[in-house]
C-alpha cells in the first residue's frame, strides 16, 4: 500500500565528498584540503529531506546502486530525516553517484558529479499509480530528461502541480530541447545564471525590462509562475500579470552556499503546500519562506544543515 505524500521529489541522490580550501586552483596547480567530510547530497534528495525536516510528509524517487556502499549511506541518512524511501528503484549494471566539491573560505564552491545509477532512472520507473499518492510533483537537476517529462505529464493529467528546479545538467539542453517538460511545468524555480543560460541573454545587470520580455516565452508554455533566485539579491517572483523581488535576509557569516536552490524549493514548497493556490500575496509568502530557510542554511556546512525547526519557522514566519 503506498502512502500519501506532501510531495515526491524526483532526481539524483549522491554521496557529496566536500574538500575545504584556502583557494581553488589555477592551471596546472595544487592546493591543500584542510578538511574532508561525506554528506549525503542530490538536488532533489536534499530538497526532499529539508521538506520533511519542515515537517512535511515526503518521498524521494530515484535510482541507487543495489549493494555499494554510498547507497547505504543515503538510505540511511533518508531514514534519519523521515524522508520515504518506498519509490526507490534499483540497479544492479550501475553504482551509486557521488559529486567532488571543492569548497573555499569564501563559500565559493567547484562541483564536479558523477551521476552513476541516478541518471538511469528510466521512463519506465515513473509510475502514475504512485504518482498520484501526492500534493506536488517535484522535479530536480537529473541529466536523463525522459523520466521528468513523464512524471510531469502525469501531474498534468491529474492536476497534480509540478514544481521544476532543473539545474544546469537540464538547462545546458537548451530551450529548444526542453519544451516539452517546460509544457508540463506549474512551478519553475532556477537561478539567475540558469535563466539567463535558458534564455541566452547576456545581462550585467538584472534589468527587469529585460527579464519581464523574456518571462512570456515561459507563461506562453503555461507556466504559472517562476522564480529567479539571485543569492544575497533575494529571488525575484513572476507570474503572467506580476512581479516582485523579494529580499534576502540578512545574513552575517556564509559558510557554504551548496545546495542554497534545493533548500529555498524546500521552503517554497512548505509555504505553497498550505494553500495550495496560485494567488500572488501567498506565492509572495512562499517566497519569503524559500528565502528564510536558505540563509539559515547556508550559514552552516551541508545542504541539510542549519534549516530551522517547526517552532523556529513559525515564528520567523509570524514576522513576515
């Protein structure tokens, strides 16, 4: 018997292996790593924990190794965080994906991932009958399109909302070669440098003018509403008759910035998931949570650490 979610976060789990440096390297360079830690990591798998800590019912979808090593590790860091593993998939050909980062004193960081089993998740592992076990369909950063363009028609189908956050493994595609996924999107949350890739506008500047042009080639594809996150800016929130830029929150020490996007989905889901609705004011408040929840975040190392409690968001909230 499945169990009904808040929301099913579809994508890659990985092991990140996170190397502390004094700089990164120039070419033909070598730097020394003051310290060396394992955090379980994934864009999808990381919103997916930070959504339960929330105190969200949540379930990851995605494809591990069958017996490695760092397949034991997500399954066991999921289990602590209450995140449901029972959508899982298997393989036996491939292992476990892992990611280098390379990460300086200013919180600057270098990623290099290696996907493994995560980016053979198939067509065929999306299930509609388990898919409609859910409030919100959420989608992140997985190179193979064809199981989220899936997963999104099946949102459409039921009108389930899909929420994409694609990283630069789906928009380096192209816009051209994501349309169809883009079609089947309610929600889609990117950066300002994933923006401005999709879009192939070379900017400076964030001009809105600029921006607001370029939204209605998203909103024509039926997009309700999208959200530029722009780091210590704050993000800015669009939908086919409105915009805004909603600050940041002031934030005294950054230690690591890795993982910020999959911690503001986490937080806009939250916000989104009380609701349900599309009206402007409440996306505002989604938003401003998406905010909140990442500059508590990134003032700790790790995607999963630093993101506030129940009682600490309501009352963040409560102030909003």
């Amino acid at each position: 018997m499945i169990e009904y979610f808040d929301v099913i976060c579809i994508g890659a789990a990985l092991v990140d292996i996170v190397a502390q440096v004094e700089r990164h390297p120039e070419d033909d360079d070598e730097v020394f790593v003051s310290d060396l830690n394992l955090f379980s990591g994934g864009a999808a798998a990381n919103t997916a924990c930070v959504c339960a800590k929330l105190g969200l019912s949540s379930a990851f979808l995605g494809k591990l190794g069958f017996e490695d090593s760092f397949r034991a590790k997500i399954i066991q860091d999921f289990k602590e965080f209450r995140v449901s593993t029972e959508l899982i998939k298997y393989s036996k050909e491939k292992e476990t994906g892992c990611a280098y980062v390379a990460l300086n004193k200013e919180g600057d960081r270098r990623i290099y991932a290696h996907s493994g089993a995560a980016n053979y998740l198939s067509k065929k592992d999306i299930l509609e009958k388990e898919l409609m076990h859910t409030k919100v369909i959420f989608l992140s950063s997985l190179k193979n399109l064809e199981p989220f363009i899936e997963a999104a028609k099946y949102g459409r189908k039921n009108r389930i909302p899909v929420i994409l956050n694609p990283g630069m493994l789906i928009i380096n595609y192209g816009f051209d070669n994501i349309i169809q996924l883009l079609e089947n999107t309610d929600i889609l949350i990117l950066s300002q440098r994933e923006f401005s890739t999709l879009m192939k506008i070379k900017i400076k500047k964030f001009d809105s003018k600029i921006i607001e042009a370029q939204m209605k080639n998203l909103t024509n594809l039926g997009i309700k509403v999208i959200v530029v996150t722009r780091g210590e800016c704050g993000a800015s929130l669009f939908t086919r008759s409105n915009s805004v830029l909603i600050p940041s929150i002031k934030i005294e020490n950054i230690v690591d910035t890795t993982g910020a996007g999959d911690v503001f989905s986490a937080g806009f889901i939250y916000g989104f998931l009380q609701n349900l609705k599309y009206d402007f004011n409440n996306l505002r408040y989604n938003t401003k949570i998406g905010n909140f929840v990442a500059g508590k975040c990134i003032q700790e190392l790790g995607a999963r650490n630093g993101i506030p409690n129940i009682k600490e968001l309501k009352e963040a909230i409560s102030n909003f």
